[in-house]
C-alpha cells in the first residue's frame, strides 16, 4: 500500500478459506476488509464505499443496503443460493452478481445421503445413548435404503448427484424438474414425474434440490405433503422456505411423517425451535458445504470471478446477466470479449452521428446463440458514451437510450472460412465505419480490418489511428514528430489499398500523446487524420 495513494475496497463478510482470503490480499491496488459474520450497525458504515462485496447467506443485501453502497459494482457470493441478494434492485443499479454453482456439489450431495442414513437408522440417537454410557440395540432399530423410494425435487447439480449415490444404495429413484432435457432422467436412470403432488405420491422419501425463488418458496406445502405415503420421510439440504414448516410441523405431530432431516432453513441462524426440538426431526446448522475440499474450491473460485469482473472481463458464473445460453461456451466468451473492444475502438474513432450499429458474423458463428457478443458490443460502445457505471448487467438499457438500431446479419460464403465478425457503424448521410476481428485457437484476438484495410493487430493497449496519403516519407515523419514528443512506438502497422491512394497506420505507443502533440501530428504532410484510442 502506497502512502497517499487511496484504495478500493473490498469487503468479505462471509467465511471464507484461508488461500482465497491471501489471494484476495495480493492484490495491489485494492483494500481488503475481512469481517466475517459483520452485524448490520457495522455493515451499514463498511459498505457505503466498497467496490465489491464477498458474502455467504449470513449477510442479506436487501435493496436498503444496496442504496447505502454507492460504489458498489460486484457482489460475489461464495456458494451458490443467492436468496439473500435482491438480485432485481442490483441489476437496476447494474451491479453485477455472481456466485460458484458446482463446487460444493459433491459436499452438498455426500451430506444430504448423511443426513437420510443418520435419520433411517437413528445414528445420532445411538451415538448420544453410548457416550451417556448406555447400551441398547433394540431401541435403534432402523430401515434399510435399499428398494426404498427416492424423489428428488430437482435434478440439477446436486440432485443428479444424490440419484447417482441412490442408485448406488439399489433405491429406486424418481424426479421432478420441469427446466431440464427429457433425456437427462433417462441419462441419470431416474424416472420423471410430471409435477411436485405426482412425485410424492411415488415415493417414500422425498428430497429437496431447488433453488429459492418465488416459484419454489413454500413449494412443499401441506397439498404435497397429503400426497406422501404414511411412513415417510422428507430431507432438505437445499434452501430454507422451500419446505412450509408450520405445514411440515402439523404433518409431523399427525405421526403420517415418520422423520425429517434439515441443513437449511426458514429463519436463519435461529431456525423454529419447534421444528429443531421435535423428536421426529435430525438437524444440522447449514453444513452442507462446510467441508475443507468444496471451501477451497469455492474460495478460488470466488477469487477468480471477482479478479475478472474487476478487469472488466466476462465472468463464468453471472447470475443477473440477461438469459444468455452460450455464457458457458468458451467458443463465444473470446468472441464477446472481442466485440467489446471493437464496441470501444468504434466509439472513440467515428466522428460522425450514427444511426446504426450492425453485426455481421461468419462462419460457426451463424449457427451459435450470439447473444453475449450483442451485450460486449453494447457495453464497449456505450462505455464511451455514458457517465453512468456500464457492466454486461445494464449494457443493454443504456444502449437503448443512445436510439440506436442493432441490426444482425450472417455473411454465407460458397467456400468453408473460419470463424470471424463485422461491425459496422451507420450515419444518416451515408457515413460508415467498419472494423472487423477474429479470434484463433477460441483465445488469440485479432483486430482484422478497419474500413478495407487489412491488419492483424492483438486489441490492448493504446494506438493511434492515422490515415494518410500514401507518399514516400510519411512513415518517417510520423516517427519523427512522435520522438519530438518523447513518445516510444512499440509496434507500427502499415496498410494500404493500391499504391498512390490512401493508407492507414495502427501505432501501438506506449504513453498517450497530448491534445497539442495530436494537433502537431495532424499537420504533417500527407496525413489526413489521427485518432488515439484505448484499448
């Protein structure tokens, strides 16, 4: 930390492992305030100047916290329920919210099989008996797994896992989730049920594996739990309030329910003491993740997410992004990236007022779902032109303020090319300005073309763009002026159409030129414009 020098900050008040924690440390440019379990009074005043927040679901960053953050552009939740987010109020302010599905999938899973043995067996009961010294076999007679069966409210990434532990125990495995692929039930051997009232008319033991949101709050009510058998079971190790409790506790105290087993619920950390005190219910304070291989892989993970987010890259995990179905495809994630610098390149060059902007892909990009590469377009374009924070949450309704048209188009060639974009801005006086790219190998970006002429220039750092008459000596009198202003060229791209015509320099500097040395510039002979932007 340099003495004068002020910092962001960012604040994690969640638990967290040790590694992510010295990981978040190192890094140099930012403030790092780490009060797990913070009480509200002290969140209040720690927040209202924090860059990012790293939070579990002990914190609950409702829409009053949110206003107090006026700096706040990235919450990261460092698991995967984001309930405690109001995560429509951070997408207005255009805060990004990401989270870690699947690393603590296994931890979840091995946990929720835990809980349903220690309850069918009575394990807890048999422990507390033996270390007050007693000793009865018969009174912890139990039931087997085997040929019982199992319906799994959800199958995403812990529900499929607990169907495969399931089959592993020979149970018979049925499943509710109305957002997957037929062939996924086939796929996991799991039989599909058509809602939640048909799945637990099927089963003995159900368990819950669903987010919460206002579809699956208080999903399992008193209706589902008439359905269910006399004799059964039901485990939650997914979100509290997917279970009615006060539903659950009369089911229970009716005796139709022979046991629960919970690790999330409705009020925490001080759930109903009738429900945790009821001799019919096994009970655990929310661990389903606390194990030292899922904290790691949640830490780095997390540290990842916001490392990228805060460079301005396209995060893996975004939970307010618009429903884009190709965020996971590392084909198109270069391609979004790309057409934000490209967004940026054309905001800075043009010098006209456009009607327009359009893309044009060829390639395997017809085929694909393009609508990350529309939002990094729209967010380098509009970061130009907006005084407001612009991120891939908000990129879209700050571009529809600016009144321009966004238009698609494929370009379909008779012979196979690779894979490449157009972007083309528009004015209502037949102005135009095109530059196209391409990535190779799914990581290498290319700047390809500029208004005809042909480049291969890797799209970071600062460049000027300058278009001349091509004449001998041109070269040398750019680099000249340039050494008058003690400006050092790192690379000088030169192309042209036909020899005598026009031709353009891309000129990667390594320091940005004065407002009066780009004057300068523009008065050497034979140039006709200079433009300086950053990439």
């Amino acid at each position: 930390m340099y003495k004068g020098v002020k910092m962001e900050k960012i604040l994690i008040t969640g638990k967290i492992h040790p590694s992510a924690i010295q990981q978040f440390k190192s890094l140099k440019s930012y403030q790092v305030i780490y009060e797990p379990d913070v009480r509200r009074e002290r969140l209040e005043d720690l927040i209202s100047d924090c860059l990012v927040i790293v939070t579990r679901s002990e914190t609950k960053l409702d829409n009053k916290l949110i206003d107090r953050a006026q700096k706040l552009k990235i919450i990261a939740r460092a698991a995967v329920g984001v309930s405690n987010i109001d995560i429509d109020y951070a997408t207005e302010k255009g805060i990004l919210v990401i989270n870690t599905p699947g690393k603590n999938t296994n931890s979840a899973a091995e946990h929720t099989m835990g809980l349903m043995l220690s309850m069918m067996r009575k394990i807890p009961q048999a422990f507390i008996k033996m270390k007050s010294g007693g000793w009865d076999r018969h009174l912890f007679s139990g039931f087997e797994l085997k040929d019982k069966c199992i319906g799994l409210l959800g199958l995403g990434n812990v529900g499929h896992r607990v169907a495969k532990f399931a089959k592993g125990f020979d149970m018979q495995v049925y499943a509710y989730d109305p957002y997957i692929a037929p062939k996924l039930f086939t796929r996991h051997g799991v039989v599909p049920s058509q809602s939640p009232y048909d799945l637990a008319s099927q089963v003995s033991i159900l368990s819950c594996h669903v987010p919460l949101n206002k579809e699956t709050k208080g999903m399992i009510d008193r209706k589902v739990l008439e359905k269910l058998p006399e004799g059964s079971y039901i485990v939650n190790t997914s979100r509290g309030g997917v279970v009615n409790e006060n539903d659950l506790l009369k089911e229970l105290d009716k005796g139709k329910i022979l046991g629960c087993a919970f690790d999330t619920w409705e009020d925490e950390p001080l759930p109903k003491r009738e429900l945790v005190e009821h001799p019919l219910v096994w009970c655990s304070p929310h661990i389903g993740a606390s194990t030292l291989e899922a904290q790691k892989k949640i830490g780095q993970t997390i540290f990842e997410q916001v490392h990228k987010a805060l460079g301005g890259g396209v995060v893996d995990f975004p939970v307010n992004l618009p429903q884009v179905t190709s965020i996971d495809n590392p084909y198109i994630v270069p391609y979004a990236t790309l057409a934000e610098k490209i967004g940026t390149a054309i905001s800075q060059i043009r010098s006209f007022n456009p009607t327009s902007l359009e893309i044009s892909y060829r390639g395997d990009l017809v085929n694909v779902d393009k609508g990350l590469i529309k939002l990094g377009l729209m967010k380098g374009y509009v970061n130009f032109s907006s005084n407001a924070y612009v991120s891939y949450v908000n990129a879209s309704s700050h571009f529809k303020t600016l009144g321009l048209e966004l238009l698609e188009s494929d370009i379909h060639l008779d012979k196979e090319e690779k894979s490449a974009m157009l972007i083309s801005l528009k004015g209502d006086k037949g102005d135009l300005l095109k530059i196209g790219g391409i990535v190779y190998d799914q990581k290498y970006m290319r700047l390809t073309t500029i208004n005809d002429f042909y480049f291969d220039i890797k799209p970071t750092g600062t460049f000027l763009i300058i278009e001349n008459e091509d004449q001998p000596g041109v070269i040398g009198d750019i680099g000249s002026q340039l050494a008058s202003s003690k400006i050092n060229i790192n690379s000088f791209d030169l192309s042209r159409r036909e020899q005598g015509g026009d031709a353009l320099a891309i000129i990667q500097i390594d320091t940005l030129v004065g407002r009066k040395n780009l004057e300068d510039l523009k008065k050497v002979n034979h140039i006709k414009s200079v433009k300086q932007i950053v990439l």
